[in-house]
C-alpha cells in the first residue's frame, strides 16, 4: 500500500491512465491485423463493457467492432454517493460516447435481447440482429425482486435501491432532500455477493455528511443481512469520528435481516418480526447477473456467471466472453477497477484468438477507494494471479492503516478523485461536465 500512498497526484494518474494498470502491458502495441471480417460484439458500455471496446479496436484497429449501451450517456456508480451528499453534479458522474466513435468504434443505443449461441448472433429490442466472430457481455447487475417479500420493481419507485446510477440515484437524492430535520433514513444492506461491497457504508457516510450539514437531528440506520462487512473498521472508526452516533449499524447477528418491505408505508420487518419506520427507504435487494447473461446461457445455479480466468471466456459458452460484476471471480470483487482489469485481459485473448496469436499471461489488480468525509479517504488494494491449477489467488494486498492521521486520510481523498478521473478518462474520455 505505501507505493500507492507516496505517489503524487499526477503520479497516480499516471500509473491508473497509462500501462501500469491491470492488463494493459498486454495491450500496450497494435497487433497486425489479418482481416477486416472480424467481428466483435460487446453488450454494455460500463467499466468492462467500454473499456473493452476501446482495448480490441487499439489491438485490432481492422476488426468490426460495435458497442450496445442502451443508455446515451453512463452514469457510474463510483462517486454517484459523492452526488448524494452534494460533493459532485450529476453530470460529473456521466460520460457519453463520442470518444470512442471517434475510434472507430460503432454504438448502438439499444437494448440487447437475446443471444443465439449456435448462429453467433444478438438480437435487439429494434428487432436488429448483429452477428459475431467473438461476443463480450458487460451486462452487470440484475436485482432479484421479491427475494424481500414486498420489493419489486415498482416499489423500487417508492424505495428506491440506486444500485444502477441514474434516475434511482437522482429519485434518492430528492427523498433525502425532502426528509425532515430528525427524520430517519433507513438502509437495507443485502448479503454477499453484491455489486461494490464497501459501496452501502460509503453511501451512509456520505449522507451523514449531508445530515450532519443539513439535517444535523436526524438518523441513519443500516439494517444488515451480514455480520461483516469491507472496511468494516476503518468505517466505524470514521463514524464515530466525524458523525457521533448518527449511525447505527445493526449485523445479521443482532437481527438485521429484512424479510419483509412496505414501500408505501416505508418500512420493513427483520427476521425475528421487529418494525422500523423510516421517513426515507433505501432498499438494497439482492442481486443476480445482467439479464442477457442469462439469455446467452452463460450463468449457471448460482445466478452468475463462470469464466476461465486466464481470458474470462465463459466456461459454458465458447466465444462468449464476460467480465465485470456479472462474473464469478472471487477474490476479485465486483468492482468497477475490476472490471476494468478483466476487461483488458479479455480483450487481448479476443484479438489473440482472431489473429492466431499466443495467450499472454494475464494480471489484475482492484483498487477500491471510499468517502468517510470530504478530506476522509480509506482504500483497499489488491494484486491477483493465476496459481498453478489457473485458479485467481489474491498475491498480494492491504487496506489503509487503522491508525492513519488526518493528513494520510486527506491524501487518500485525493487519490481517490484521481483515480475516478483517470480510469473514466483510460475508458470514456467525455465526462459530461467537461464536455459542456
């Protein structure tokens, strides 16, 4: 952790914008392209998704390759809890697609529905059919609805999740808003494995922010189906720091446990039948692969997806490749550096199979940086490796130390809006706010 720590600003964004990051050294020269028929498809236009496109288009400037991202612009949700406590505009979390239009890259704003393995063809909600040499899904997450009795997608309207950045994370915002000075806001935290684990204890820190400037009587309760979390104390020790006992951090041991939500009357039940009231709800449900995973027939009983870790070609599938959230990748967390990583391996086992050229061998990393307060930052890091049956081993890695003073903490801060920064300019290069 202290390489990272003792790099200036401009360093790290060096090391995160250029080939130091996971994977890229395989990625760093263009290879000599043999035909222009190649195709690639890739459905999703997230952290794996993006980046990939703009990885196999640089390694293979000839292939065919197009883009499905249903959203115009791609709100992350990396620092969308940043917007929640009015540290960033909306806008600071979008990027559009322009910049890899420019490369080449064909995007397609639509909805990808189907997948017909045999024919090597995607289906769209237009009706379009695409076909592909080599297909990469970046789908992400879908939610379970009603694995809590009494959350589905509707009542996701009145308690929202804002577990995919966009009009959730908005909707969530304007409740927050609206809540009375001394109102409570309630959290259900969902078990593992959920997309970004340190990410439901940085968005409480970052509406005790909010509160404590805005709302300074009021109350966060997280209800929790674990009894562990990432972090975990390095979080509490922040907690207590900057917001007294503004949080309450119930674990599954202690009954924690949702099983039951009224959206309309906002509030929920716990396992042993206790009810909590909340004047705002934020239900966190649990989660499943992006809904294409399924279609394509790449997930299996666990509702996620195997992959060959050496290339994150899918166990099931060939030439379907899949990385990010959606993917069974432990250790490596679903994250959105994650993806980014898995997303670069991939892409250079894509443009190695099309062009009859030897598999590299393949690293990752993960950093993970999270907000207690403005200039509180904590961060986890860590390097990953195939062992000798090509199973991923964590080699090495470490969180902030428990004992940091406040200078170290204000450091990671900063490093964690440059990582933000560079690793959105390494895949989007557009952030809406910029571009304006």
């Amino acid at each position: 952790m202290s390489k990272i720590h003792n790099l200036s600003r401009r360093q790290w964004l060096q090391r995160v914008g250029g080939t130091t990051l996971a994977g890229t050294v395989l990625l760093s020269v263009p290879a000599f392209a043999r035909s222009s028929q190649d195709k690639v498809v890739i459905v999703g236009g997230g952290f794996g998704g993006a980046t990939a496109a703009r990885y196999i288009k640089r390694r293979h400037p000839n292939a065919d390759v197009t883009l499905i991202e249903a959203n115009q612009n791609y709100h992350t949700c990396p620092f969308s809890n940043l917007y929640l406590a009015g540290l960033r505009d909306f806008d600071e979390i979008g990027h559009d697609f322009n910049d890899l239009k420019a490369q080449g890259i064909k995007v397609i704003h639509d909805f990808a529905t189907a997948v017909d393995a045999e024919k090597k063809q995607v289906r769209l909600e237009n009706g379009q059919t695409l076909s592909y040499d080599k297909l990469l899904l970046a789908p992400g997450v879908d939610f379970q609805w009603n694995a809590i009795e009494g959350y589905d997608e509707a009542a996701s309207q009145l308690a929202p999740h804002a577990w995919k950045a966009g009009p959730q994370t908005q909707l969530l915002k304007q409740q927050l808003e609206a809540m009375p000075d001394g109102g409570v806001f309630l959290m259900v935290a969902p078990e593992n494995p959920f997309r970004c684990p340190p990410g439901p204890y940085e968005r409480a820190s970052m509406v005790a922010h909010y509160l404590k400037h805005n709302k300074p009587n009021s109350k966060i309760l997280i209800l929790d189906a674990k009894d562990n979390f990432s972090k975990q104390g390095l979080f509490q020790q922040g907690w207590e720091q900057h917001y007294g006992d503004m949080i309450e951090w119930v674990p599954y041991s202690q009954d924690g446990k949702v099983v039951r939500v009224d959206a309309e009357k906002r509030q929920v039940e716990t396992e042993f039948g206790e009810i909590h009231h909340a004047d705002v709800l934020n239900v966190i449900p649990p989660q499943k692969a992006g809904s294409i995973a399924f279609q394509a027939g790449v997930t299996n009983d666990s509702g996620w997806v195997p992959v060959n870790s050496d290339t994150f070609e899918s166990t099931l599938v060939p030439d379907i490749y899949v990385v990010g959230d959606a993917t069974i990748a432990s250790p490596m967390p679903k994250s959105g550096f994650s993806a980014n990583a898995q997303a670069k391996v991939a892409a250079a086992a894509i443009v190695g199979s099309l062009l009859d050229q030897p598999l590299a061998e393949p690293y990752y990393a993960n950093t993970c940086y999270s907000l207690i307060a403005p200039e509180h930052g904590i961060s986890v890091a860590s390097a990953y490796a195939l062992d000798g049956e090509g199973k991923l081993v964590e080699t090495t890695g470490g969180v902030s130390p428990i004992d940091a003073d406040a200078h170290f903490r204000e450091l990671e801060a900063a490093y964690g809006a440059a990582w933000y920064d560079a690793i959105a300019n390494d895949i989007w290069n557009s952030p809406l706010a910029k571009a304006k």
